[in-house]
C-alpha cells in the first residue's frame, strides 16, 4: 500500500464504526434504574474532557499557560496525581462513559487502527457496543437532563451516535478530530478523505465556518444550559473539547500571548515545569525525570527549526489558553442560573501529549509542490491558522508529560497519567490524592452521588457490570484509596500492554508497532518498576525482582483473558531479536 493510501486508511477508517444493525436504546420500565435512597436534591455533574493535554500544562499542574479557571477549580477540589486512562483518545471515551474495560466496551482498538485478526472480533466493533450502558442512558433513566457538546468518537451511524446513547441534547463531533476552524477550510484533509462529520441532536449539519472549536462547543453546551433554566431536573453535562488535540490552530489574539515565551527550548520547559510540580507537592522533590526519547537536543536546532518549533509551542499553549477561557464562559453561567453550587465538576484529560510530527505524513504521501494546491501553508507566520496543518512533535510533548516516560499512544505513565480534577458539591476541597485511580472510575462515581444504582438490564439486554469504583468516599475525604494494593488494572493497546498492581508496573513494548503511525519505541521484552519509588519509569527492576514480575505478568495474562484482549497472530508476535512476549 502506498503512503498516500496507508494516511487515507488511517484516517478514515472511522467508517468501520457503527456498521451493525440498528439497536432500539430506549429502556423500558422493565428495567428501572434504582430511584434515589436520599431526599435531598440530586447533584448536577459538569465533566470536561480535554484533548491530548499534557500532565503539567496546567498551572494547578506545574504549568505556565494561563489557566485561571481550570486552576481555580482544580486548587479548590480535589487534585489527583495518579489518575490513568487508556494511552489514546476513544477507547478511554468508551471507559469513561460505560466504567467498563474499553476491551469489552466496543474499542479494544481504535477504529482507525483495527487490525485484520481483530476485525470482527468481541469487543472491537469501533463504537461504544450494547454490552454496557452509557452514564448519560443510566442517568437519563434516573431523572437527569442530559447534555452533550464536543466530540463523540465511538460510533458515526445514528444509532451509535450520543442522541442514541443517552443525551437528550447533543451536539457532536464523530470523528476523532477535525480543523478547529471547520473541515471546509483545509481542502486537504477533504482530499484524503477525512473530512469531519457533525449531528446537532442526532441530525448531520455543516460546521459553522470559521468559529473556533472550543468557542462554539461552549457556545452549544451554554445553549443546552439556558433553555433548561427552568427545567426542575439535574443536569448532567459533557464538555469534550478537541483542544489542544493537532492539528494545532488557535485565534490569533490567543496565540499572541505566548510570542516569544518558548524560544528558550523544550528542555528549559521541561525544567522549569518540573520544579513549579516540586513546589506545588505534585512530585517528589528528588525526582528525576525520564530520559529524552529520540528527540533532538534544542541547540542542535538551526535558528529556523528553533523559530518553528517554538511557534508550534506558542499556538499549542493559546489552545489550553482558549479552552480555559471557555470553561470560565460555562462556570459563569451556571452561577447566573443559580446551578452552580448544586454541581459536581469533574476534568481529565483523555491521554498524554501527541507525540507524533504529524505533517510527517503529508510531506512523505505529497510532493511539496502539490501542498498550495490543497490550501496547505505551513510556513512560520501561518502555524496555527486554519490553512496551517502541524502538530507540536516530540520534543514538547515529552517536556508536557514530565516527569514521566513517553507520551500518547504508549502504556506508560506519561501516555496514560493524566490531568485530573474534581470541585463542587460535597467535595472537602483543598487536597491532592495520590492513589490510583482510573478513567473507569468516573462511571459509577456519578451514579453513586446521584443516589442511584447500576441495573443488571437495559434495553432488554444486560449489561456488563461497572469495573471501576466510586470516587465519592475519596471526593468527600473520607477515603485516600479506592483500590487495594492486590487489586490489578491492566491495559492494552496496538499490542503494548502494562500492568499495575499497588506500587508495581509491569510494562511491555513491542519492537515495532504498525497500528498506529509512530517509530515505535520498545524493547520487546516485559520491564518491571516500582512506579511508588520511581514515578518516572526509569529504573527497570525486572532482573532485580523477577518473581514480582512473573507474578505481574501472570496477572496481566488472567487480564487479556478475561476481557477478550486480542494480541497478534503467533508470527507477528516475536519480531526478530526479541524476547518472547
């Protein structure tokens, strides 16, 4: 297959999502959920998603883009420092709504990225499947006017988009991302085949040209908010921005904030960021970060390559910048609707920082020529706006998830250790709470503080059980952990799995991995590290403790089994030179 064919496959392979035959969603009174076991009035739920964010973007999180808002919420809640996801965007969408293993939610792979032995396969239809209900049906069932705007990613037909799936209003991106501006705009993401699809309550409409993503998702979450002022519900809303996801395009006024804020480099970010967490008591005071992965040093860099990069970092931090803004817009409305008091804010972020050059692609798949023909300007003073298509590459990313090892796409902490947050509502606010805690989790936290509880049915159907726990005894203070230390979370994705069991992660990185378009970093063997001594992944500790990390790999196995995890066929399994899986 060519390059040109190979971008095409992955970006639009989307299509594989939601091919099954319709399934009616609406749940019949054969299968209530529990009615509230309190009197006083149910909580409103408020959760924000942001896209591909970094650990320490944040101010709250060591960062130094202006986020008064999101700090606001985040210093007077709760913050959590070990807080994880799946390594990329829809399968820990599918966890986080269904509090289900993404294995067994429907997006055991991304769409885009199924491989030929796991097409077909349970678990891995590429859209959120009917062995779970999502939050929003549970609720929706228990009395919640239920709201949505920003992007969907499990499922383009009608049946699987969000106004089958439980929210009563909607506004939706189906794919997992498009041009900031409006997909009409860049010809050249048209002309791959990737152009992106919106359904406004479950109808397709055109994007509003020219009105920036996170500006209009506010603008129709608020929409949603003012003409229920009178609706006596609760309301759950779900806020799932596109920013800072690539490609990285901002206002300008945003963007010209940060002019000139990044020329000292990645490794001056990474630095700085990490002794403001050292401050914050975010990160212990001796850490040392992980090494640099295949990046280059930023004196190395000719003074081009260095105006580049540090305009991509500037475009990079007015995206975080605007999202910001807009989740100030929100909390100003919900205070002038009287709302605000009564709702519980939860924020994450669905992965670590993109890692990828993600115009590698079109340089390599389009002759340099054939660029201003598909309205494709990536010269300096054009990065970040609506004609402009980069991303922010390793070097930042790496300097974003510090202190930890990698970024996107990997099961390792700085692919799947995420920003995260919880204010309102009887959260005893103030703390940071380091345990382990999971996007799983989110699920049957609501349910709980809504006073409700799981059915074993709905639709006629059952359903799988919550896998994650409720976060309530923790938001409230009464509680530190949520998990014994016996307790084991696997995760697996594109083949590379971990396992965490109390203070030790078990890690596997294949040698090479084809499903999603990186130089895949790995070893081919499984490492071992206490993540509690040394959160940066560091030290592998496999030949030191061998029993532990026979003992892990045991448990990761008895993982892969019983959530249907589909690995390669015997002959991919051990590329040459590797040590067997």
């Amino acid at each position: 297959m060519n390059k040109m064919l190979k971008l095409s496959a992955f970006l639009t392979a989307t299509a594989l999502a939601g091919v099954a035959a319709p399934v009616v969603r609406a749940a019949p009174a054969a299968d209530p959920v529990a009615a509230p076991g309190a009197t006083q009035r149910q909580p409103n739920f408020l959760v924000i998603v942001a896209d591909d964010l970094g650990w320490s973007d944040l101010g709250a999180f060591g960062g130094e883009i202006q986020t008064p808002n999101l700090d606001a919420i985040a210093n007077a809640g709760v913050r959590f420092t070990g807080f994880h996801t799946a390594p990329t965007c829809s399968p820990t969408r599918s966890m986080l709504l269904s509090g289900v293993d993404n294995h067994q939610a429907g997006v055991g792979s991304m769409a885009e990225t199924l491989q030929p032995n796991q097409i077909g396969q349970p678990g891995y239809e590429g859209y959120l499947n009917d062995r779970v209900a999502s939050i929003a049906e549970l609720l929706h069932q228990g009395g919640y006017r239920t709201l949505m705007s920003g992007k969907w990613h499990l499922g383009l037909t009608p049946e699987r988009g969000p106004a089958a799936r439980g929210f009563e209003r909607s506004y939706a991106l189906l794919q997992g991302l498009g041009n900031h501006f409006g997909a009409d705009q860049n010809k050249a993401w048209a002309a791959i085949g990737g152009a992106s699809t919106y359904r406004d309550n479950g109808r397709i409409v055109k994007y509003p040209k020219g009105r920036y993503s996170a500006d209009y998702f506010t603008d129709r979450l608020i929409g949603f908010l003012e003409e229920g002022a009178k609706d006596q519900r609760p309301f759950f809303a779900y806020l799932p921005y596109t920013t800072p996801h690539w490609p990285m395009q901002a206002p300008a006024e945003t963007i010209a904030k940060y002019k000139g804020r990044y020329d000292a480099g990645y490794e001056a970010l990474r630095d700085a960021r990490l002794a403001r967490q050292k401050q914050l008591g975010l990160v212990p005071v001796d850490l040392k970060p992980h090494d640099w992965e295949g990046v280059k040093p930023w004196a190395s860099l000719s003074a081009d390559e260095k105006a580049i990069e540090a305009r991509k970092m500037e475009v990079y931090a007015a995206m975080v910048d605007r999202m910001d803004q807009n989740v100030g817009r929100v909390v100003e409305v919900l205070k002038k609707l009287g709302r605000y008091d009564d709702t519980v804010i939860i924020f994450l972020a669905d992965n670590g920082p993109e890692g990828n050059v993600i115009e590698a692609p079109f340089q390599a798949a389009l002759k340099p020529d054939k660029l201003p023909a598909l309205r494709i300007d990536n010269s300096l003073d054009n990065i970040g706006k609506a004609s402009s298509y980069v991303g922010y590459g390793p070097g930042w990313a790496q300097a974003n998830s510090s202190p930890s090892w990698l970024v996107k796409s990997y099961p390792t902490e700085g692919g799947t250790r995420v920003t995260a947050f919880a204010a309102g509502r009887g959260v005893a606010g103030r703390r940071i709470a380091g345990g382990l805690f999971s996007v799983t989790d989110v699920a049957p936290t609501l349910l709980d503080l809504a006073g409700l509880q799981q059915p074993a049915t709905f639709a006629g159907h059952a359903i799988l059980p919550f896998q994650g726990h409720s976060l309530a005894p923790v938001l409230t203070g009464g509680q530190a952990e949520v998990r014994q230390p016996t307790e084991a979370v696997g995760t697996e994705l594109f083949y590379r799995r971990a396992l965490r069991k109390g203070d030790w992660k078990a890690v596997y990185l294949p040698t090479s991995s084809s499903a999603y378009p990186r130089n895949s970093v790995g070893t081919g063997v499984w490492q071992l590290f206490n993540v509690a001594q040394d959160p940066a992944e560091a030290h592998d500790l496999a030949a030191a403790e061998p029993a532990k990390l026979k003992e892990l790999v045991a448990d990761w196995d008895s993982y892969a089994k019983d959530k249907g995890v589909v690995l390669p066929p015997p002959e991919a399994a051990k590329p040459e030179g590797a040590a067997k899986p």
